[in-house]
C-alpha cells in the first residue's frame, strides 16, 4: 500500500464527519457518487445507514481534519461492494487509488474473493481510476460494474493492512496536534 494518501478507518463516532464530507458534494458529484441524485436527508439516511459491523469505512483527511475522501466498503455474501467520493479541490492527488487499494486490501483480509463498484458509464474519473488500478469492467446501458477478483488472505496481505492503518493514525495524530496547536496560538 502506498503512501502517497494515508487511509484510516473511521469509527463509528466519526459518522459526523462523514456526513458533512457527503454533503460537501455538489448536485452532480452526489449523481455521479450515488448513481442518482440524493438530496440530503437521503445522504443522512444513508449515513446513519452504514452497517460497520459488516463494512467499513476508510478516510483520507485534510490538514484540518476534515474528510476529503471516503471509501465505503460493504460486505455481502462472497463478495464487497464499494463506493467512493473526493471533494473536487482534493482530486488528482491519489487520493482514489488509496482508497480502492485499502479496500481491496480490506475485502481480502475478509475472505471475500470478488470487490466491485457499480458507476455510471459517464462518471470518467471512476471508470479511470478503476482501469488504472486494474479492475475489469462490463457495460450495461448507462451503468458499469467495475470488479476485481481478490487473491486469498496471507500473512502479506495482513501485515500490509494493519500497517496501512498505523500510517493513517499517525497521520491523523500529527493533524489534530497542528489543529491544537494553532488553536493555542495568539491571532
């Protein structure tokens, strides 16, 4: 796993934080993000909604904390499925990549053998970064599903999650100690 965005995943008391990265997304973002319009009750919904005991949810924040990127990975019977949303001022930096990659990395640590993500055919930026991060993808009308067959679980596989999540954790403890710091500081 790269370093080039540090994921952690967040926890259940961070829902919050999520929503507000959600509802940051423009009318179009949130059409591509969701496959149809959404407007924000439904993403509180859908918030609220999220099953951590059967899923996750992996970040990527900003300097201040904030969410820039999340991942949502659900686990179904024998398989993951995921979706993704990056604030447009954060796009073009890796963020994506990471966290398809800590997906995948997730889904395989749980035995799920296939991880897919349903988009629209239109949304560019997704059908790249799923090209590019070597997922297959099948075409239906103006919906594609974009999948990856995952290798078993091993020690490698393992071992490269939990230190993706320290990497993340340290990143966010050396954010909220900037944010506190800047906080105790004279205006």
């Amino acid at each position: 796993m790269g370093l080039s965005a540090p994921t952690r995943e967040l926890h259940a008391n961070e829902r919050p934080q999520l929503l507000t990265h959600l509802l940051a997304l423009d009318a179009e973002d949130r059409r591509l993000r969701f496959a149809h319009m959404l407007s924000d009750d439904g993403i509180r919904h859908y918030v609220e909604g999220i099953d951590l005991t059967r899923g996750a949810v992996f970040v990527v924040t900003g300097i201040d904390l904030e969410i820039i990127g999340a991942a949502h990975l659900a686990r179904e019977d024998g398989h993951a499925q995921l979706g993704i949303s990056v604030l447009p001022r954060s796009r073009g930096q890796g963020i994506g990549g990471a966290l398809l990659e800590r997906c995948a990395a997730r889904a395989r640590n749980w035995g799920m053998r296939v991880m897919f993500m349903n988009c629209l055919v239109e949304n560019a930026a997704m059908m790249h970064l799923a090209r590019k991060q070597g997922l297959k993808i099948a075409v239906s009308g103006a919906d594609a599903e974009a999948y990856v067959r995952l290798p078993r679980a091993d020690l490698t596989s393992l071992a490269a999650e939990a230190v993706a999540e320290q990497l993340g954790l340290f990143d966010h403890a050396q954010k909220a100690y900037w944010v506190a710091l800047q906080a105790r500081l004279p205006q």
